[in-house]
C-alpha cells in the first residue's frame, strides 16, 4: 500500500511541476523553467518516502505530538469561519504512507528555496484533502515552522483535476487552495513555511508535503 500510495506522490509531484512549467511560459519567467526543472528532480526523489513531509534539513517535518501554537496567532484574520481559535488547533504529522496534499509552489515557483523582497507579497499555493475521510480538507492553515505563528488560512475550492485524475478520485476535483502573506509578518532572514490540512470536526491540522524556505531582504 505504501508503495503504492509513495507512486501517486511522485505522478502528482510530475503533474505540479509540469502544471507550473506552463504558467512560467505564459508569464514569459524563463528563469522560474529552468528552476522547475531542477526542483522536478529534487522533489521526485523526496517524493519516494510518503512517511512524513519533507524532511531536509532547513524544514523539518513535524513529530506526532502537536506543538504549541503561537499564541499571538489568534489575531489572524482568517477567511474562513470554520477556525475559531487557532490555539485549538492539534498540529500533527500524518500517517505513515498517506497523502494530505502538497504546498506546490510560492510566488508561482515549485523550488524549495525563493529570495524574496520584504516589499513583495508572497503567495502560496497547493492542494489538500483529508485521506483519511475521503474529502477535501475543510481549510489550509499556512504557518512560520519554527514557531507555529499562523500566517494565513485558506479555502479549499480551486479546480484541480490533475489532483482527482492522479489519485483515481473525483471527491478531489477542487482541491486546490491559494493564499498570500504580508511579508511584514515574517522577519527578515531565512524563514520555512509549512501548510496544514485542517479538519474542523476534529480541530486536527495534518501537515502537507514540501516545506519551502523563503530568504527575505530588506
């Protein structure tokens, strides 16, 4: 089954970076192709283990006990009603050999690493579900990994067939979500941010595959 499952990552890794090669040609980002193709093969490779997040050394993957939350997080205005206090939420890692969704890309690129101006908004985007109700997740919760400080929450509702198509599902053709952070939130320097699959009937945050590292300037 987990090799299995390990397979599917890899097909949707493939489908994302391909997804995001398209988008860099319309935009005319020569430079964002040759970093996908790069982060193509990196993340083909990372994808073979499916027993937690990514796992390098700059974003660490989360233990199953659920750290604490940043108290200072709950003055985050959410877009959702569904997380009424985020110092409620469990944050855990997810079971071995399952899928919650992955953070594809930040400011349209699928690299691990980006350097970007404090000037400059920061968007973020991916898929997420909840594996083991076979649904879409009820929001995404994107956060700062050292501390757990909630920087955005997400919808769930963009279209993605590619998702549905690859993990033999329909119940997942709207998986995607998109959020953006003010980069004031972040201090300046080398930060990861992780996302979270969140399930309101549980107030149960399950991390998504790939951490990205974000390097701000001033």
């Amino acid at each position: 089954m987990v090799e299995v499952e390990a397979s599917k990552v890899q097909q949707l890794t493939l489908i994302s970076d391909i997804h995001m090669l398209e988008r860099a040609k319309i935009f005319g980002l020569i430079s964002v192709l040759a970093v996908s193709l790069a982060a193509c093969s990196g993340n083909s490779e990372s994808a073979t283990n499916t027993t937690s997040p990514d796992n390098s050394s700059s974003a660490s993957a989360p233990t199953a006990a659920s750290p604490a939350v940043d108290k200072t997080s709950s003055t985050v205005s959410v877009s959702t009603t569904q997380i009424k206090n985020v110092s409620e939420v469990k944050f855990k890692a997810p079971t071995p050999g399952s899928l919650y969704g992955v953070l594809d890309v930040i400011n349209d690129s699928s690299a691990p690493t980006h350097k970007i101006s404090k000037s400059t908004p920061i968007k973020v985007s991916g898929w997420a579900v909840l594996a083991n109700k076979n649904k879409l997740a009820d929001s995404v919760i994107i956060t700062q990994a050292d501390n757990k400080k909630v920087l955005a929450v997400a919808p769930v509702n963009i279209a993605r067939p590619d998702v549905a198509k690859a993990l033999n599902n329909p119940a997942y053709k709207n998986s995607g979500w998109t959020a953006t952070i003010n980069p004031a939130t972040l201090p300046t320097g080398k930060v990861v941010i992780q996302a979270w699959s969140y399930d309101s009937a549980t107030k149960e945050a399950t991390q998504l595959s790939r951490n990205h590292e974000v390097d701000l300037t001033q």
